[in-house]
C-alpha cells in the first residue's frame, strides 16, 4: 500500500491533480475567513463550469486562446526558452488579423486563411525578433520580450485610432469582416430551419445557440499533438531539444544554436498567434478594443504551461481548469457577490501547489525508508512474471 | 568482514544500495583501523562514491550496519555524519568563490559573539592553528576565487578538521592537482595520521595508492572483492583485482606509418576571453595513420587552440586546413562536414546532453546525415539499432543503459558513447582532448586502445592530454605546447619525460 502511495507521488501527472484538489481545499479555507460559505461557494464555482451544456462550452470558448498562448510558452520552454512575451505577441496576432481581416474582402475560405495568416506570420516575426535580438546580440528573451509586450499594448491602441480602423463613436476598430469568422454554422442557427431543429434538441440549442462556438478548439487539439510530434518525433524537435537541454554540448557537436533560438521563438510567438487568430474571428465582438491594461492572455498562457509543466498536450487540460475557473468565477461573483480576486487567489494557490508538488519526488528520494533488497527482487519478480502474462 | 571492535574507525557490513532496480552496491564490507590511510579502489562505476555517500549520510542503505569506533550507528544525513566525527571532501568543491577562505571556513559553524555577532578574529585564529598544526599551507583572508584549485582544496579539508573530523573522506582528490600539489597533499595526509586522524580516500590512480596507502579496499562492480595491505602488492595485481582481469599498463603499439597531411595549421593567432593572444603563431601538421600527442601544462593555449579548430571561437591569423580545404572562421559544422570529428575534455557540458536518453545521445550528430534519417523524421529503429551496435562494440555498461538517461552512467561509460558515437562518423582526423580524464585504468586502456586502431585505419589522430604519461605513450610525435606556440616536436622515444617536462616549462634542449 505504501509502495502504491509513493508510486503516485512520483507521477507528475498524479501530483498535479493532487495539488489542484489541494488548492480547492485550501480556496475553501479563503472563502471561508472571506465571508462566503465554502461549500457552497465551492459547489457554485464548479456548477458554475460544468452545470449546462452551455456552461460547458462557454467554459471551452474561453479556453481556447489561453490553450494556445500556454502552448507557445510550453513548446519555447521545452527548447530552453523562457516565452514571457505570450501576451505581446497574442496582441500583435489580434492587430494583424484584425488589419487584414477587416480590410481585405474576399469570400469565406479565402478571407479566413488570409486573417488567420496574417495574425500567425505577424505572432512568429514578433517573438522571432526575441530570438534574433538574443541569438545574434544575447539580449535576454525575458527582459527584451517584457518591453515587447508593452509595445504591443500601445501598438493596439494606436492602431485602433488610427483613422482607416477606428469605427467612429466607439472604443474600438471595425469588425473582421463576416467572411473571416470561424464559428461554427454561424448563419444556419439564425436561420429558420436551424431555429427550428435547435428548439427541437436542447442540448443543441444551448452548445450551439448560446455561444460563439468556432473552430479553435479542435484547432488546439491539433497544434498540440502537432507540437508533441514535432518535438519527439522530428529532427528538428530533436535539434531544438538538444539546444534546451544543452546549449554547449549542442553547439559543439554542430547544430546551429542560434538559428534554432530564432525557430523556437517563432514557432512559439505562432502558437500565440494561431490563439489570437481564432479569438478574433472566433468570438465577439471580432474587433480590437483601446485597452488601459493588458488582458492576460499571454500570462495567463504562464500559468497554463507551469501547471501543464510543459507537456502540450497537458496543456489542452489546463487551459481548460483555468478557463472554467474564470468563467465560473464569474458565476460566482454574480450569485455570491464574491469578488474576481478570491477567483485569482485561488488559481494562484494552484500554480504554486503544483510548483511545490515538483519538489515532492526529490523529498521522497531523500527520506526514502529501508528495504530488505530480498523483497524488493521478489517484487519485481512477480511484476515480471505478470507483464509477462499481459 | 572483520569483527566489529573499536580498532577500526569505520567498519560497514554488508551494505546494499540500490536505485530503482539497479544495484550499485551488493553486500559490500569495509573496515577501517584507526589511524591508517585507507584507499578505496574500483574502476568508474564500481561504487565507491556510494559507498562513501553512504558513510556520509547523502544516501541511505536498503540494508546493511555502520559502526564507528566499534558502535553502531545510523547516519540519516550528512549534519549526522559530521556530529559523528565523519568529514568529507568531494570531487567538485563546495565553496562560495566570492568568500575568503576563513569565511568558507565557517560557513555553517560560524563562532559568535553573544550569540549573535560573528567572531570572525576568533574564527581566524582557529584556522590558522590549523593550518599550522597539518601544514596546510593557505592565506585564510585570500578570495577563494583567487586560489589555486590545490589550495582550494586544503579549504575543503579545513572546513571538515574545524568542524572537529576524525575520519576524512577524500574523492578523487587528485584528479584536479598537478604533480607537485599531489605530493603536498600526500605529506598533509601523513600528517594528519600522525595526530590520530584516519582518512579514506577514493581513487583510481594505482602510482598514489603505493605511495600514500596502509590498505586498500577493491570494489568491483557493487561487489567487494578484497582488502589488502599495500606494502607487498605490486601495481599490477592491484589492477587486475579492480578490473578482474589482467591489465596491460604499457600501451602496445606497431611503429607508425604516415601517409598525407590530414590537419595543417598554418601561423595560428587566437584571442582568449580578455583579448589577449592565447595562440601565436602555431604550426602543426598531422598525418594520416600517427597520433600525435600536445604535451603542455593546462593554460598555455590548448584550450584556446581547441575552440579554434572547433570553430567555437574565431582564428585572428592563420590557416586550419583539413585535406586542403581551410576550415578556419566556420561554423563547427563545417568542420565535421569535412572530416572532423572531436571527442571533448568536458564530456558532461560539451559531449552529452546529460538529461537525454543515451540513444539520443549516440545519434547526437548523426541524426543530420541523410543516410540515417532521409526524412523530416527521427527513424527511431535505425537510431535503437545503431546505439545496441555502440553498446555492443564499447562494452558500454549497463547493457540496457539505451533509454536511460545519460547522466544516470558512470564517466567511462559516458565517454565511450562519446567515442563511439565520434569514431562511427568515419573520420578522417580524430581529436581528442584530455581524453581519459577521470577514468579508471580499464576504461583508458580502451580509449587508447581505439585510438590506436585508429590510426592504424589510416585516421589522423591528434591528442591533448595534460597527462605526461599518456601523452609520452601513446603519441608516435609529441609537440609540446607553450605559451600558445610549438615549443619542439619529438619522436616517441626520443626524449624522457624530465627532458620534456623542462621543454613545457618553457626551457630547450641542446640543438632544438
């Protein structure tokens, strides 16, 4: 029994989920001292996320570009570059598709692959710009991408004044044109005959009907399978590993270190872009807003890929969490009054009980209780024989 | 297994550590008497840094008993070991560089004023008492990034004796010092006996053994072997305990027979880290079947000329050919596309990405060739093939060790993928520097072993050793390196080492 114990706190994947229990356990205690009755506010959070079908989606919607920008981070991670620059390059996405998308008008397959082009390229050039400063100057990724992000912020607000972009009497730019959305049978749910199947299917009704349900999250799915094939499977995963894990014995053994800086960062500023990409044309209200902060996006993207540790696919799950936790913080907040910041608190608990859970392996090894190595071999016999079996 | 009895400083029965289901050591035995200097002998990998991290308390035993002074004890951690009179000093120091040495000194067991202000004049004093009494020569107020890494050491030993050892640990102490530093560090040793102290010290270097050594423990494989007195063995059945088979110490080689210049360095000028000329004006030609050996103490250019060949760092003035074609201000790349192939001094920061599997590591450079993989694709097959003929053909062990993780192997076993993996590229100029460094006499004789058969394959082999010996045995020419260019070149057999020891310092002899 103990042994099976101790084999679950060496499974990272275990561990996190064990943190994650953890951390709505001791948000309880918060809401709790804050006032609010923790079961309660606890049962609100998670029918909040999960309780309807359109809950659900909504949940998945909001998702989405968080999954991306957390992908980005997890890919420039794996290859030993610390992608703080998500939330820049996820803006400089949202400009691009929004500058190509509104201006251009072509029909719907056309214009949707020039928008999402459009937002990707200008993403990978804005990290790849990262990656040369330090590849060929060896500014730090982190220091000259935190400047980056800040360009991006007041790019979007120029930008959204600008006279060619600015819709008159508003905060904001115009709209991508229809053409470039990517929701899902936009025009056949206001249609007669999907009104009429929708009232029909109330399942249906609340999945389709109630949200701006679009392409990214199948999109996600897939860059993250794309992003675990390439790394573990392609030469030029392998190239950008062998530079992550060992810069020196990479460069010395002839793979061009600088060059697959650039590549990473790319890759990973595209990531963020695809993200910002299926949010324009995706969702509401499909148009740039001036902004007096940033939105998080990218950071949130941090997170994502801390509690992820980095696996894409992992990514897919904590996007997830964490945008369920958003949505269904706002539910929260709605029926108990309880503010945003008790949601962060709590989201904040998690990052950093998955940062400890990390230590626990190490902790284990270290406090590890003696064992007749006889019993052990015997053990291991048994596994033997039963893999055998199997 | 001797009885247990408070004559032996440090007696471990029976011990067993395993990791995972690796067994690094299996009902292993130590006794050591008082008073004695005890070495431990094994080959890399044969577990003897676990044993002392045992006694030391960084590892615990899955079973096995541990009596100091004829009492059991149990030893959970290393503030344990130190409670109980145990210090150790390990391979790679542990000191804060920008400290001075009586700060490092303290650190952790600092004296006080009241409880609170540090009495570092106290502190000072009792450090220099120390050096006094063992003859451990140190400035206790120098920087300890100021001293020598021989000085650096005798730190290590202060800090264990002022936190009042009585047993030593010593791992691999020599392996970082020069020849003069081994032999103080020999007589601070001899010292620290006379005073009743006992010291253990790891090691693998036979010459050290016979000349510091009471007794002498063999370790082979997790196993124990044998305890013996020194005085009365020879150095030859030393290393055939260790390795479990007879050992040629004396490397046997057919005479030469060089064909083409294979590398040619033309009036090479390279800068070192603070622009200074590290390489001036350095010629050299290697031919096709000879190992030519540099021969020089670290500093005076190697490393520099290294990262230069190696494309790492550019050349100022100069030419690097290789089979005509100049090489130099390329990429490393470059280099290799046309013949080169280097086998590392640093094997864990340039030859391995320690944290990928050893399959990984074994296509590290041939995962490019479009032979191996035709595709956007790693062949995963082609790549677990090539890596089992590796294994197979170096005797890499554990057998099983392709999917683990390289850092998880012992250094011999690490350099031999290196090797490996290097000598499968087909080279037709074969560097290797310092390459034998930290490796038992089994795994050397296999690396000079191939690089003989090299050579004699028709390969051009240039070596760089700061080891007199290796460099003296195994190269058929030896260039001594100083102060960045070729002092003399000599035939194997021509000179003795003194003669070219007073070359590396910079002197001639007569007509060169």
């Amino acid at each position: 029994m103990e042994s099976k114990v101790r084999k679950a706190l060496r499974n990272p994947f275990a561990l996190t989920i064990i943190a994650i229990i953890l951390g709505f356990i001791i948000a309880m205690f918060i809401l709790a001292v804050a006032g609010f009755p923790p079961f309660k506010s606890v049962g609100i959070l998670i029918k909040g996320m999960l309780g309807t079908p359109k809950d659900f989606t909504a949940v998945i919607i909001k998702s989405t570009p968080i999954i991306f920008t957390g992908l980005g981070v997890a890919f420039a991670m794996k290859t030993g570059l610390f992608n703080i620059g998500g939330e820049g390059q996820y803006m400089v996405g949202c400009i691009a598709a929004v500058a190509i998308g509104s201006w251009l008008d072509f029909p719907a397959p056309l214009q949707i692959i020039f928008t999402v082009l459009a937002a990707v390229l200008a993403s990978a050039l804005y990290a790849g710009l990262v990656g040369l400063l330090k590849a060929k100057k060896g500014i730090h990724e982190v220091i000259s991408s935190i400047m980056l992000n800040w360009i991006a912020l007041y790019l979007n607000n120029w930008f959204t004044n600008t006279n060619f972009y600015h819709k008159p009497n508003t905060m904001g730019s115009y709209p991508v044109r229809e053409s470039a959305y990517t929701m899902i049978l936009p025009q056949w749910k206001r249609s007669e005959a999907g009104l009429a199947v929708l009232r029909n299917n109330k399942f249906l009704l609340q999945v389709l009907g109630r949200n701006d349900v679009n392409v990214g999250f199948i999109v996600a799915i897939a860059a993250s399978v794309l992003v675990t094939w390439i790394l573990t499977r392609t030469r030029k995963g392998f190239e950008l590993r062998a530079v992550g894990s060992n810069i020196h014995a990479a460069r010395y053994t002839g793979i061009d270190v600088e060059k697959n800086m650039i590549q990473s960062m790319m890759i990973s500023g595209a990531l963020c872009g695809l993200g910002a990409a299926f949010y324009i044309t995706g969702q509401q209200p499909h148009l740039l807003n001036t902004l007096s902060s940033s939105e998080n996006i990218g950071f949130n993207g941090l997170s994502v890929a801390f509690i992820a540790q980095n696996s894409p696919i992992g990514c897919i799950f904590a996007g997830l969490l964490f945008g369920g936790l958003l949505y269904g913080g706002a539910t929260l907040q709605s029926q108990l009054g309880a503010p945003t910041e008790i949601i962060n608190i709590i989201i904040g608990v998690i990052v950093f009980l998955v940062a400890l859970s990390i230590l626990i392996p190490r902790f284990l090894d270290t406090h590890t209780k003696k064992e007749k190595p006889q019993e052990v071999t015997a053990k291991e016999k048994e596994k033997k024989k039963g893999a055998g079996n199997v | 297994m001797a009885e247990v009895s408070n004559e032996y400083a440090v007696q471990m029965h029976g011990i067993t550590k395993s990791f995972g289901s690796f067994y690094a050591l299996t009902d292993v035995n130590l006794d050591v008497k008082k008073g004695t200097i005890h070495s431990i002998l094994g080959e890399n990998g044969a577990g003897k840094s676990t044993l002392m991290n045992v006694l030391y308390g960084l590892y615990q035993a899955d079973s096995g008993r541990i009596y100091l002074n004829g009492k059991e004890v149990s030893i959970k951690n290393p503030t344990a070991a130190i409670e109980n009179g145990i210090g150790m000093v390990h391979q790679h120091f542990m000191l804060v560089d920008t400290f001075t040495v009586t700060q490092n000194i303290v650190l952790g067991a600092e004296s006080t004023k009241g409880g609170i202000a540090l009495d570092m004049k106290k502190a000072k004093a009792n450090v220099l008492e120390l050096v006094a009494k063992y003859g451990l020569d140190v400035n206790p107020d120098a920087l300890v990034r100021d001293i020598t890494v021989g000085m650096q050491q005798r730190v290590e030993i202060l800090k264990a004796l002022y936190r009042g050892c009585e047993t030593l640990i010593l791992d691999e102490p020599t392996a970082v010092l020069t020849a003069q530093e081994i032999d103080d560090l020999i007589k601070i040793m001899k010292a620290l006996i006379k005073d009743g102290k006992t010291i253990i010290i790891i090691t693998h270097k036979l010459k050290e053994i016979q000349a510091s050594s009471d007794e002498c423990t063999i370790i082979r494989r997790g196993h124990y072997i044998d305890t013996v007195p020194v005085k009365g063995v020879s150095e030859d059945e030393l290393a055939e305990k260790m390795v479990g088979h007879a050992v040629k110490l004396v490397v046997e080689k057919t005479p030469a027979k060089p064909k083409e210049t294979v590398l040619d360095i033309q009036g090479l000028y390279v800068k070192n880290d603070q622009g200074l000329d590290a390489v001036k004006d350095f010629n050299l030609q290697v031919h096709s079947g000879e190992i030519v050996g540099i021969a020089g103490i670290d500093g005076n250019g190697q490393k520099e000329l290294m990262q230069a060949v190696n494309n790492l760092v550019p050349s100022t003035k100069g030419t690097i050919k290789i089979n005509g074609h100049e090489i130099q201000n390329h990429t490393p790349r470059y280099g290799q596309d046309h013949g080169m192939s280097i086998i590392p001094e640093d094997r864990h920061k340039d030859g391995l990405v320690l944290s990928f599997s050893c399959y990984e590591n074994a296509i590290l450079e041939k995962y490019r060739d479009p032979k191996f993989n035709p595709g956007f694709t790693i062949d995963r097959k082609k790549m677990v093939e090539f890596t089992e003929k590796l294994i197979k053909q170096y005797d890499i062990r554990p057998e099983t060790c392709g999917p683990v993780y390289a850092g998880a192997l012992s250094g011999g076993n690490q350099q031999k993928i290196i090797i490996g993996r290097e000598i499968a590229n087909d080279p037709k100029l074969l560097i290797a520097i310092q390459p034998t460094r930290g490796l038992d006499v089994g795994a050397i004789e296999t690396v000079h072993r191939t690089l003989i058969e090299e050579r004699d394959k028709g390969v051009a082999v240039l070596l760089i050793s700061y080891e007199l010996d290796e460099v003296m045995q195994v190269s058929d020419r030896i260039a001594v390196m100083y102060d960045g260019h070729v002092q003399a070149i000599f035939k194997q057999g021509e000179v003795d080492n003194r003669q070219i020891g007073l070359v590396m310092a910079g002197g001639s002899i007569d007509g060169k």
